[in-house]
C-alpha cells in the first residue's frame, strides 16, 4: 500500500541485482557459476508461479509442466534449426501457448481453485510418463532424439544470429541473470498494470469483478499463459544450467519444490518466491554433501511446518513483524482481521514488490 | 473368439485397476471434499507392508487383505488425528499439507528401505490359459477383488450409518454439516477407511508392479483424473470415471502401444472437464452413491 | 408514460429441479423509470433480478435490454452494455482499497485520465472521500455497500440494477442512500430490490410486488399499499 516504501525496496532489490549480475563471475568459481545459472532457473520458475498464484489467485501446482515443455521445445528447437537463436522464441511460445490451451479448458469449464491445482499436478505427471517412455528411436521430432528416461543433451545458448559462436557458462550466467531481472521488473510492471491490479481484483472476488465488466475467464487465461511462458524461459535456462534436460523435469518432486519455494517465499510477493528458490536451492545442496537426510523428507516437513504455522510465508510475516516493531499498530490490525475474516484463503493482499 | 476374450478381459482389467487406485481417494473425497496428495504414498506404504511382511514370513494372502489396509487404516487414522483435522475448511492448505505428508512418507521410506528394493514378491496366482492365449491368472482375482469392494461400498454407503452421512455430504456438504453430522470422529473414521483401501489396493498391486518409495508418483495421475472425472459421488463416480477412462486407455494402449494409451487418456479427460466441470456425476447419475 | 422500453422480460421462468422461482414473468422498464420490485421472502424476486443480471440462465422466456436479447450473456457482458449491478451481500474487493475498488470499475470502460477523474467525482458522491485509502473489509457494513454503489456508479451506467442497497443500514445511512438513489435515476434507469417497506416509500415511484414467483401488482407505492392482497401477502405477513 505505501508506493514509496514499495519502490525504495524496488531501487534497492535493482541495485542488489545488477551488482550480482557483475561481480558474481568475478569472485566465484567456474563451478558455482554454473550452479548459479541453474538455481536462478529456479528463481525465475518461482517467479512465474508467484505472479500467477500470489497475484491472480490461480492455484497451479502443476507450472513444472510449462517449464519442462520450454526446456524440451527449446532443445528440441536447437537441434533442429543447428543454433539457438529462434529455438529460444520457439521455447517460450511453446509454453505460454500449452498453458493457454490447458487454461482455457480450465477457466471456460470455470473449474474451481482445488481442482485447478490438482488437475495441473496431473497434466505434469502425465507429461512425465510420457517422457520416460520416448526411448525408442522411433520417438524423435525432426532431428531431435527424445531419448526416454535419458533425456537429451542441451545445445548450449550461442549469440543471437551467429549460430556457431558459442557462449560460455560464464556468459550464460550473465544472460540468466539479466533474464531473472528483467523477469522480475517485468513482473512488478505488470502487476502495477491496470491487467494486473484486475487479475488482483479478481483474487479478491471473482463475481465482483464480472459484475463490473471483466472478463474472468479470459484474464485468467492471459495470466496463466505469460506465467506459462515465465516458467518456459526458466526451463530454457535450466536445460543451459544442467546441459540436459530430461523427464524429472515434469516430475512430482519438482513441481512440489516449485510450490514450497512460493509458500516459503510468500504469496502476495514477487521477490518472496525469488528468495525461496535460492534459499532452498542452497538448503539442497548442502544436504546434497550428505546421505542421511532424505531431501523428500526435508521438504515435506518444511512444507508441513509452513502450512500449519507460517501460512503467509517469510517475507510477508517479516513485513507485519517490522510494521509492528515500527508501531503501525493499524497497518498490523489491518493485516490479523484480514486474516480472521478470509479463513482459508490466505492469499496475500498487498503488492510488495 | 478367443482373442476378443482376452482383449474384453484386458479392458475389464483395465477399467478394474484403476477403479482399485481410486477408491481410497474418491472416499475421503466424496465424503470430505479433502483431495488427498498423499494418496500415492498410501498405496506405496501398502505395498511395503505386503512385501517386508512376506519376506518376513508371514502369508501372503493374510499380508495383503488383512494386514495392508489395518497398516495404512491405522496411519490414516493417526494423521487426520495430528493434521488434517486442523484445517477443515480451508482445501487449499488441506490439499499442501498433504502434499507436505507425501514428500515426508517418500523421505522417510527412503531413508528406512533405501530407494530401490531389493526384494520383490511373485504373484500368488500363475498364468491360465484361455484357448490359444494365456492370462494372468492374478489380474482376473484383482478384477474379483475390485467387484467385491465395490458391493461392499454400496452395502456401506446404502445400509450403515456412516453411509448414511456420506450419502448426506454427497448430496451437499453445507447440508449435512449444518445437520451436526459432520462430527470429528466421522472424519477420522472416513480418512480411515479411506486410507486402508488404497493400503488394500497398494498391497494388491505389489506383487505385479513392485515396490519403491517413488511408486506413488505413477499412481496419482491416474487417481486424480479418475476421481475429478467422476465427481462425488463416491461408487457411481469412479465406476463411471474408470470405465470411460480405463476403456479408452485400453483400447487405446492395444492398437498403439502404452504411450498413445496414456495421452488418450489425458485428453478424455480434459475434453470431459470442460463438457463436464463438476465431473461425470453433477450431470448424469446425479442421485447415485 | 416515460420514453422507451429499456427492459423487457417475456414469459421469463426459472426451474430449478422441481421448484418454478420464476413463472412467466412479463415485465417492462422504460427509460428513467425508478422501479422497485417488492415480495416476500421467496417470491422469487432475487432470482428474477439473478436472471436479469446474468448470474442465471432462465429455463424459458427471454430477457431484452435495448432490444438486445441476453438470456444467454455472461454478467460481464450485460455490465458491458452499460448496465451497473450490485448484488444482496455486499462482493467487493475485500483486501483492496477504497480508491483501488472503484478505480477498478470506473477504468473499465473508461481511459485512465478519465477514470481518474470519475474516482474523485464518485468518492465524492458516495462521502467516502475521507476515509478513500482505507482497506474495505475494516469498513462498516453500510460503508462497504457504499462502496459497492461507488463501482456501480462510477462506470455511468445508464441502467442501474440494486438488489437491497440499503440491507443493514443504520437508519441516516438509510436515508444517505436513498438521497443517493434519486440522484442515481436523474441519468439512468433503475430497478431496486427491496423489502424494506420504509426505505421503498423513501424513493418508490412505480412498484412491483412479486408472489410466489409471479407479478402480484404493478402500481404506484400508495396503490399497492392499499390492495388487500398485497396487505395479506405481505404486508399482513410482516406485522405478524
């Protein structure tokens, strides 16, 4: 609600950006770069379901399927057209366009928010035993092997136009990082919209919104698919980041991992999202370096924890923490009857960037 | 004559499975409104509780319809007690924090067991033989298995007392909880019976399909869209969901192999929810159990 | 009579399952025309306003505005044709704010300059200019009606459609309303919904009483006051 505390927050998120844009490839080693890229993949995946759960109140537990079919069209694409310029465009159009077909049967069939999200885990599930099962060598688009439970080898990104320069993981770093903040800046623009504050209204109440002449179905549908084609450039960047994509990309662990990053993060953020994805990403790796700790297990108690006690998330509980700290008693009050008065519904109501 | 014997055998086996994998789902469901994530993972446990136990020693046939769903029935009783419970009234959390118990259940058998198994068990029943084609002796008792829990789930529903309520909230949730019927115990009891179904159907599968902390994952597409598909209404929904979806993944799966099988599937099902978005149920059969 | 006919139900029905709502309901609205529509609890007007507004597809008949048939039009579509809705409860957007609620309609139809301009104008209308960046689910109930009518008027509706715009009001902010409404019909139709008979004597001008899913009477408020069937419908069955 305070625009000019939100937009200092913003200066500072851009300055925080562009100085990790810069100077990570100076100070961090080759490998932790390549890490990097593939962990601001997560961000930017976070990202797209942030925008659309957070904002337009769309309950996808499936955007998984969008960044796993950018992540194939993408190699696909490459591989067939021996350079990567337009296989990028083909990869994001790809799956902005799948989640517009798949909204529309959703959003015309007007299904409700439990079945939206249960109905999107699905169509990744079966995304993924179909992916495994493209072993044979008759499974192939144009030149491109699908290659089952393998998967593919990722061309690696070369310099728009120029097919056989190629560019190096230290460059690819940079392009992600630039994709996640243009991504991210994109995303504040657009909620900040007059498309944006409607799909927030429509959050808030849907019959209102048609009452005053909005098309639900169809602004859902057009938030979807650009979330659709958020989470279709992250897997373009994951498919760089790992050098391969294959069938766990549609699976249940990542769709999960996608859901906790914004539940952790917060809904009703954009950077909340951002900052669960690298945080966990983080907290992966590190238990990565032992056998003990099941990931799953970790995961799902973390999620557990986060449903049951922190339901708006970190950084929104951080924001009330710091008002009431500051004394914003009414700002506080504000946010507990809001709480009390919507019950399950625990979308988050203000747009902090 | 014999072929289309074993084909109409397939698709009845077909349709049987996946009856078998949802009706755990499409109780807590029908009854609850509560979409289950962890439903995989109840199979999953169901089937580790038939293979530890009989490699342990003990009757095969006793492992999985006796103990398998007593197991998974006791877990679920337990875990509605500690959380679901806490959030009736809002789906949403109700639906992440089973997912939450999903990722916990595959963690903690991977952490126990290991991620593969090393030890699998054999069907208790061999091949038979049909004229010129053999079939699986113990898909036509899973087929059996899948008649006999249905009627059981109609005599429940039609003659018990928490049939009764079921048939109430399937009729329409405000209704019967504004009657004082919806009473914690009978949520307890329902995510119960629920549960030790789909510990019955996991159990049942294990000898064909194998266990693995991750197997729940291949169940859940399936129950999920069986159980959307049908709607509510808890037997006539999957039955109606299984046999249109099963029938075409079968006949389908036939002429062209598995995969065309699972994308026709998908597509059924997506067609059917925009023709149908409450399921097959809110149209058709709308008095049925 | 006013001008033309501006809406029109013909043999208008609602079914649902076995119960008839709305049973052949032929009714008209001309232009500038303040019209209530009354009945007891159950008389199937709400359901009838639900018809008119797109929230429900009639079993038979039709529903014309301006000559434009919308029995199958989506709500979005009808508020498109100029028409302003509020619904019974109070549907606005809970966790937003005042400002944001009724830029949020004004801007639909309007650039954002002018929707702008129509912000302060409506805020100043509905007298919540003071407390404009509160968040409404702390307002009062009256105010959050309020703030419902500010949507419906900010987008300048020429046909204002209100289901119980003064339900739970206390008795000034009844008469707030009412001043606001006469205001309201000075630039557009209007069709109110109401059961409070105070509040109908405060702005009716032509009434039309429903019963059991049918037109009772249509006549002005003093008329209908007097018919006996009316008084044993429902003006009888609310002194009891």
């Amino acid at each position: 609600m305070n625009r000019a505390r939100e937009n200092s927050w913003l200066i500072l998120i851009g300055i925080v950006g562009a100085i990790f844009l810069i100077g990570a490839p100076q100070v961090l080693e080759l490998f932790t770069i390549i890490n990097l890229t593939t962990a601001i993949a997560m961000a930017l995946l976070a990202l797209s379901l942030g925008l659309v759960w957070g904002f337009g109140g769309i309950l996808c537990f499936g955007q998984s399927t969008f960044f796993g079919i950018g992540a194939y069209a993408y190699v696909v694409a490459a591989i067939n057209f021996g350079g990567t310029s337009w296989a990028v465009v083909v990869a994001i159009l790809v799956a902005a366009a799948f989640a517009a077909v798949l909204g529309y049967f959703m959003f015309y069939g007007r299904v409700s928010d439990v079945y939206l999200g249960v109905i999107t885990l699905t169509v990744s599930l079966i995304f993924y035993n179909l992916m495994r099962r493209t072993s044979g060598p008759e499974y192939k688009i144009g030149d491109a092997l699908l290659g089952g439970f393998n998967g593919i080898n990722a061309p690696p990104l070369n310099v728009p136009g120029n097919a056989s320069w190629i560019l190096f993981p230290e460059d690819v770093f940079y392009v992600a990082m630039a994709a996640l903040i243009i991504g991210y800046f994109g995303c504040v623009w657009l909620v900040r919209s007059h498309f944006g504050r409607v799909a927030v209204a429509i959050r808030e109440n849907e019959l209102r919104a048609e009452l005053v002449g909005y098309d639900v179905r169809l602004q859902k549908l057009l938030l979807f698919a650009v979330g659709g084609g958020i989470a279709g450039t992250a897997g373009v960047l994951f498919a760089n980041g790992v050098g391969r994509v294959t069938p766990d990309v549609f699976n249940l662990y990542n769709a999960a991992l996608i859901i906790i990053w914004v539940i952790v993060g917060g809904r009703g953020t954009l950077i909340g999202p951002v900052l669960g994805a690298f945080g966990l990403f983080y907290l992966i790796s590190s238990l990565g370096q032992q056998t003990s700790i099941n990931n799953n297990l970790v995961l799902g108690v973390i999620l557990v924890v986060f449903v049951l006690l922190v339901p708006k998330g970190i950084v929104p509980t951080v924001i009330d923490l710091w008002d009431r700290k500051r004394g914003r008693r009414g700002q506080f009050r504000r946010h507990g009857r809001r709480q009390r008065r919507r019950g399950s519904r625990t979308a988050e109501t203000r747009h902090e960037g | 004559m014999d072929l289309y014997i074993a084909l109409a055998l397939q698709i009845v086996y077909g349709i049987a499975n996946l009856v078998l994998i949802s009706l755990g789902l499409a109780i807590i469901f029908g009854m609850m409104r509560v979409i289950n994530l962890a439903h995989g993972e109840f199979l999953m446990l169901g089937g580790y509780t038939v293979v530890i136990s009989t490699n342990a020693g003990l009757n095969i046939w006793l492992a999985m319809l006796i103990l398998a769903p007593l197991v998974v029935g006791i877990i679920g009783v337990i875990v509605e007690r500690v959380m679901i419970r806490f959030l009736y009234g809002r789906m949403v959390d109700t639906l992440l924090a089973t997912w939450g118990l999903s990722l916990v259940l595959i963690g903690l058998v991977t952490t126990i067991f290991g991620a593969q198994t090393a030890t699998t068990i054999s069907p208790p029943i061999g091949a038979i033989q049909i004229g010129d084609f053999t079939s699986s002796g113990y898909e036509l008792f899973l087929i059996g298995v899948t008649i006999i829990l249905s009627i059981l789930a109609y005599c429940a529903l039609k003659y018990t007392r928490i049939g009764l309520i079921a048939r109430g909230t399937m009729q329409g949730a405000e209704i019967a909880s504004a009657l004082g019927v919806s009473t914690s115990r009978t949520y307890a009891i329902t995510f119960g019976v629920g549960a030790a179904v789909s510990g019955l159907a996991g159990g049942l599968l294990a000898p064909i399909t194998g266990v693995l902390p991750s197997i729940g994952a291949t169940y859940i597409a399936k129950a999920f869209i069986t159980v959307i598909s049908g709607g509510t209404a808890i037997l006539a929904g999957t039955l109606s969901a299984s046999t249109l979806l099963g029938g075409v993944n079968s006949v389908l799966s036939y002429l062209t192999g598995p995969t065309i099988g699972e994308v026709g599937l998908l597509v059924v099902a997506i067609v059917l929810l925009r023709l149908m978005p409450q399921g097959i149920t809110a149209r058709l059969f709308r008095r049925s159990l | 009579m006013k001008g033309e006919i501006v809406v029109e139900t013909r043999g208008l029905s609602m079914h649902f399952g076995g119960v008839v709502a709305v049973d052949q309901v032929d009714f008209n609205l001309r232009e500038n025309e303040l019209r209530c529509l009354i009945g007891p609890n159950g008389a199937g007007k709400s359901t009838f306003f639900k018809c008119l507004t797109g929230q429900l597809k009639p079993t038979f008949g039709d529903v014309v505005i301006r000559d434009l048939n919308v029995n199958r039009a989506h709500s979005h579509e009808i508020a498109g044709l100029g028409v302003g809705i509020k619904t019974q409860v109070p549907n606005v957007f809970e966790g937003l704010s005042v400002q944001e609620n009724i830029w949020l309609a004004a801007r639909r139809f309007h650039p954002a300059a002018r929707a702008r301009s129509l912000v302060e104008e409506t805020l100043d209308r509905v007298r919540l200019t003071d407390i404009r960046r509160e968040v409404v689910n702390e307002l009062s109930h009256g105010q959050r009606q309020w703030v419902e009518l500010g949507m419906v008027i900010s987008a300048e509706p020429w046909l204002v459609l209100l289901d119980e715009p003064a339900a739970g009001m206390t008795h000034d902010e009844v008469l707030l309303t009412a001043e606001l409404i006469r205001e309201i019909n000075k630039t557009a139709s209007l069709i109110v919904v109401e059961h409070d008979m105070q509040f109908i004597r405060m702005i009716a001008d032509k009434v039309t009483v429903f019963h059991r899913g049918a037109i009772l009477i249509e006549d002005t408020m003093d008329v209908v006051a007097a018919d006996p069937t009316v008084r044993e419908v429902y003006l009888g069955h609310r002194k009891k």
